[in-house]
C-alpha cells in the first residue's frame, strides 16, 4: 500500500507537471499567438526597369511598417512586411503571389509597383476574392471591374487623359492661344495611353495635329524626331516617354533649338531627382504632368513633412532617390489606407476591409482621397507643374518650393505660368 | 542623314569589342553590353566625384578593363573552352558574367538613371543650317578614331597579325610558335578595353542603368553579323548603315518604323551575302 501510495503520489505529481507544462505551453502558444504579425505581401521592382522607383516605394512602405508598430501595430499586433523582388517582370508576379497566399500565409497583400505588374495580379485578386490596392497603375480595372480593386494614383476616374487634361487645358487658356500641336510618345503601354488621352482632348479644345507620331522605347538619337517637329512649326509639342527618352527629347530640343510656345506633358522621369540634378537649367519653362511638389499648398497635407523627413533621412543608406517626392508619398498613403480600413473595421476580413476604403474618404499624407468608378480616385488630381528659375545641377535647390510651380489643379495652384516656353527657358 | 553619321560612329564605337571577341575569336560574348554598361558607370563616378570628362575616363579606365578581360578570358579558357565546352556552357558563363556585372552595379549604385555632365553636353554647333550636337559628335569622332586604332593594330603591329592568324588557323599559328591562349588573352582584353571607352561615349549621348545593357545587345551583335564576322572596315560601315537607317526613318517615316527597317536591312543583307558585307 504504503509502495503503492508513494507510486501514486509521483503519478498525481507527473501528471500533474505534464498538465501544467502542457497548459503554460498552451499559453505561451497563445502569448506567441496574440503577438503573431499581421503579415502584409507584395512584389516590388527591386531590380529591372521600374527598379527606380520600385526601391522608394519599398521605403516608404518599410517606413509606414515602423510608423505603425512604434505605435503598437494593427488591431494590437506588430505588422511585417512580407515581399519579393518582381524583376519588373510581369511573369514573376503570379508565382510570388501564389508563393505569399498559400506558402507565407500573408493576411494582406497590395500590388508592386506600375501598371504592367499589377495587370498579372488582378486574376488572382479576383478568382481569392482579395481586397487590393494597386500602386501607380493606369486603368489597371477598366476591362474587370473587380469592385474590390483600389488604385492609389491620382489619375482620377478617366485615367487615360488624367496625364493630359492639365496640359491642354492651361493651353487652351494662354494668349495668344495656341493653335497647332504635335504629339509623339514612346511605343509602350503608358506612352500609348497617354497619347490616346491627348487626341481625345486636341479634339476637345479645337487644337490642329500636325504631327503624331511614335518611336519604339530603345531609340538612341531623339534629335531627328525633334527636327521633324520642329519643321512642323506647332504651338505645342506634348510628349510621353519613359525616363531615357524624356532625358533623350529635352536634351534634342535644346541641341535642335525646338522653341515652341507650351512643352512638356508626360515626360516620365524629369520628377526624379537624379534626372532633374543632371538636366539642371535645360528644365525651365517645361510644363509637365507631376504627383507631388514641395510647394506650400502640397505641404499643408498631415503628416507629409514628417514623413519626407523620415524618408530623406534613410534614403541616403538604402541608396534611393534622395527627395523622394514623386512615388513614396503615394506608396505610404497606400498602406496608410489599408491601416485605417484594418483598424476601422477592426478585421482582417477581405470584403469588410473593401466596403470600408469604398464608403470612406481618406485624409491622408497627400491629402484627401475618395474612391470612386472602378476603384479609381473619384476625382482626379494629377497636377501640372513648370520648372522655373532653376540654376546649374545642385540638388538643394530642389528641396524648396519655387523650382516645381503647381500650375493645375486650380485649389493646388502655387504659382503663374511662365508663357511661352522660351520666356522661361532662360 | 547627319545624325545617322553621327549615330553609325557612336553604334560602332560600342559594337568593335563584339566585332573582335564575337567575330574573331569566335567567343559568344553576351556580356560584351554589361562591359559597356561598366564603363559608363566608371564614367558617371569619376565625373560625380572628380569632376573628370566622361571620355578621358573611358580612355584612362582601358588599362584596367584590358586586365579585366584577360582573367575573364583565361577563366572562360580554363573552365570550357580547353575541355572543349565552350559553345553552349561558354554562352551560359556569358550570361552569368552579365548578370553578375548588371547586380553588383545595382547594389553599388542603385537603380537610378544615371547622367554625367560635361562642357559639351547640351550643346551643338550649327553646319549649313543642320545643327549638330557636340553630344554625338565627339562620340562620333571618338568611334572612328577606335576603329582606326583597331584597324591599325590588326593590321600593323606582330599581336594583330597573329590575332587574324588565330582566327583563321590555331593551329598554325601554334606551329609558327606562338601561343593561341595568349593571343587570345590579349584579344580578349582588347575586346574589353573598347568597352570601357564605349561606355563612356555610351553615357555621354543618353542616361544609364544596370540593365541597359540589354537594349544594346542586339544591335551590337546585328552590326557585327552585318558587317562580317571579325571585319573592323565592315562593323564601321554596318554602323553607319543601321544609324543613317533609324535617322532617315525617323525623320521622314515615323521613327517607329525605324529599327524594324534597320533589321529589315539585316536580313536582306544576309540573304544575299550570308557572310555579312565584308565577311570572307
């Protein structure tokens, strides 16, 4: 017995320690479980082509994470920020998605960088019923319609002439008006669309076309395009290029002597500071599409000075666009969306999170957004500026206001145009 | 017609190295274009931080990319080309070497265009009405000058004569008593060394990226097939019929039309005379 009782008594004990190790291991488990991240997945260009715009927005991204975990993360849990290098090839975004839903387990996922790398991920989106925000792509919904596709850029409902409005319009209101133009963009998908808009709105504001051509995106020498516009005398001269053709045709036209009355439009690349450091003074006078300036009616947003700060400060170490003002301040408004949805509606929930950015107008670091038809921003706001006074190549010059005069939209407008292009070209 | 000039110089000027390691030594170099690309990037540091001309660096930097090219050579040599593998897994080394070149100047130096500035950057001198921009002049005139160089070189100096004797007969050219290898090494590095100034005439006339390289690779291999493998005299004249090519077109057709008329150009040529024009 007294054997027995002593058996029983280190029965009772060790039942009793695998009981309690089992129920503080359940807890731990249900500690770790309460801490667990809510994980956030995308691709992003952080090598190819879009690479350079790819890295800041990754930063801004990273930079919204820390933001948002200094204050205790969402719904009380850290954020982690699960992503993957896209190569800016399309291809690779079905497999890195497939990778994050079934493999990283991701609770949210927002797309890379650019039209051409959101269009693969839409199937996907839709077929998991996701809620998605798209970052800087040009009417990525307009064929699928999927109603729970959110794009953060400014393009407005109408995006192919969102690049153009601004651009025709401030011509049509010039004396003496401009009568004739000439448009010429890049065989691409952006060029394309863009001079899609830009037909649309000649027609519109009675202007006459007397050049309208296309040139394929690896052209060496632009300065034969340029003295075939030029030999066509127009008012106007819109184009839409990438970042080495913008570099290429703004260098042409001040070798051939292109001097029309209004240039610019949807030159990409001359909002990045490497570009505007290294053209200097042969951007003044051009008029052209932007998404941000470091002008007063831009700063007044909330919580934008803090964050370019931020930005500028680690931009140096992750060797990315030192200012940073073209795509960051969208990328970080994208995630600050997405954050306010997960705490508003305090879920993770895919349709719950839709309904909520759908009904709800946004104030955030770039100013107020509202979306609207096709998860496009319900009223556009891409803004048209002009590169004036500006002097030899140093970068602080661009920091301040003065240098990128908001011209359009009208409640943003920070200055008067300089008209015609050569009064300010020099 | 003058900018095509201007632009057949500058597309010749990148296309020699290919012209002698693709042409002559019968070396599938796909990397050729990533060396170009690293010799704009020596271009763009020496000018951001120095201030130094883009083309004197090319000029100053040729030293370096020739030893470059030599361990580059006597490791493709090493690894396939004595085994006998060198056609296919040489090409796929090629790759790896492109690859690499185009990561390591991402993570350096980012995935930023990159410019360089210089006094005659942004500037053109007017000829008869026709201005011309300094911007592709001096590349122009540096190109020919290279090809000169090479021209003179191949044909006048010992290591020359035995480069074109490589080509034709390695064998005999053993029994004469030199060493293809070294000959070969010192091709190769030539090869290279053209590339370094290439790519500072390369990011003279328009911006740059890692991957830029890639936008270069077909024209550079398309003069060279043009021209005739291995021709100096050719890949000039192949340049300046792809460049007058675009130029033309883009003035007067619509600049779309203009590489799909210059490769047009290619197979025509090719059906003709499969050697290219000056090929043997």
């Amino acid at each position: 017995m007294k054997r027995s009782g002593t058996w029983g008594l280190l029965n009772w004990a060790l039942i009793g320690a695998t009981v309690g190790a089992l129920v503080l291991a359940s807890g731990g488990v249900f500690v770790a479980r309460g801490a667990d991240p809510i994980k956030i997945g995308f691709g992003m260009a952080l090598t190819g082509g879009l690479s350079a715009n790819g890295k800041p927005a990754l930063l801004a991204v990273q930079i919204w994470k820390d933001d948002v975990n200094k204050r205790g993360g969402l719904l009380g849990r850290p954020v982690e920020l699960v992503y993957y290098d896209d190569q800016t090839n399309p291809a690779t975004v079905p497999g890195i998605y497939t990778k994050l839903l079934d493999v990283d387990k991701v609770d949210l996922i927002i797309s890379g960088y650019g039209t051409n790398l959101i269009a693969p991920l839409m199937p996907i989106a839709m077929e998991r019923k996701l809620t998605i925000l798209g970052m800087f792509g040009l009417a990525n919904n307009e064929k699928y319609r999927y109603p729970n596709f959110f794009q953060i850029q400014p393009a407005g409902p109408d995006p192919q002439t969102s690049t153009a409005i601004g651009f025709f319009e401030l011509a049509a209101t010039q004396t003496p008006r401009p009568q004739t133009v000439a448009i010429v963009g890049a065989d691409a998908e952006y060029p394309q669309n863009a001079l899609v808009g830009a037909r649309e709105l000649i027609k519109k504001f009675g202007f006459k076309t007397v050049y309208d051509k296309t040139y394929p995106p690896s052209t060496v020498d632009y300065t034969p395009i340029v003295r075939a516009i030029k030999a066509t005398n127009a008012d106007i001269v819109f184009v839409a290029s990438y970042p080495p053709d913008s570099v290429g045709m703004l260098r042409a036209a001040h070798e051939v002597g292109l001097q029309p009355k209004i240039f610019g439009g949807g030159m990409v690349g001359l909002q990045f500071t490497s570009v505007m450091t290294s053209m200097g003074s042969m951007l003044n006078g051009v008029v052209n599409y932007d998404f941000w300036a470091p002008e007063p009616t831009m700063l007044a947003f909330p919580g934008i000075k803090e964050f370019l700060k931020e930005y500028q400060a680690r931009a140096a170490k992750a060797g990315v666009d030192p200012l940073g003002y073209y795509l960051p301040p969208y990328s970080y408004t994208l995630v600050q969306v997405l954050g306010r949805a997960v705490e508003a509606t305090k879920s993770l929930d895919q349709q719950k999170l839709a309904d909520y950015i759908r009904a709800t107008e946004f104030n955030t670091i770039v100013g107020r957004v509202k979306f609207g038809k096709n998860g496009e921003w319900a009223k556009g706001r891409t803004l048209m500026v002009q590169y004036q006074k500006v002097h030899g190549t140093g970068i602080e010059q661009f920091r301040g206001p003065g240098k990128k005069v908001v011209l359009y939209p009208e409640e943003l407008k920070s200055g008067a145009i300089i008209y015609p292009y050569s009064a300010a070209k020099n | 017609m003058v900018a095509g000039l201007l632009l057949g110089g500058f597309y010749a000027a990148v296309s020699l190295g290919v012209s002698l390691i693709f042409g002559l030594l019968d070396i599938a170099n796909i990397a050729q274009p990533a060396f170009v690309i690293l010799g704009s990037y020596a271009a763009y540091v020496m000018n951001s931080s120095f201030g130094l001309d883009p083309i004197l660096t090319g000029l100053l930097f040729t030293p370096v990319f020739y030893f470059l090219g030599a361990v580059v050579y006597r490791l493709y040599y090493g690894s396939f080309e004595r085994r006998g593998d060198e056609s296919l897994r040489g090409l796929v080394f090629f790759f790896g070497v492109l690859f690499i070149i185009e990561v390591s100047l991402s993570l350096k130096y980012g995935v930023d265009y990159r410019l360089v500035d210089a006094a005659y950057i942004g500037k053109s001198i007017d000829l008869g009405g026709v201005g011309i921009a300094f911007r592709l002049l001096v590349p122009c005139l540096v190109g020919l000058a290279m090809t000169l160089a090479l021209h003179l070189f191949l044909s006048r100096t010992f290591y020359g004569r035995a480069v074109m004797a490589v080509s034709q007969d390695r064998l005999a050219l053993r029994l004469m008593g030199a060493d293809p290898v070294q000959i070969k090494t010192i091709a190769f590095g030539v090869g290279i060394a053209a590339a370094s100034l290439a790519g500072a005439l390369l990011i003279t006339i328009a911006p740059v990226v890692p991957s830029t390289d890639r936008d270069y690779i077909g024209r550079m291999f398309a003069i060279t097939v043009l021209g005739g493998m291995g021709s100096v005299a050719g890949t000039l004249v192949a340049a300046v019929i792809l460049g007058v090519a675009e130029s033309l077109m883009a003035t007067f057709f619509g600049p779309s039309w203009s590489l799909a008329v210059s490769f047009g150009i290619l197979l025509v040529v090719l059906a003709v005379r499969p050697a290219g024009l000056f090929g043997r």
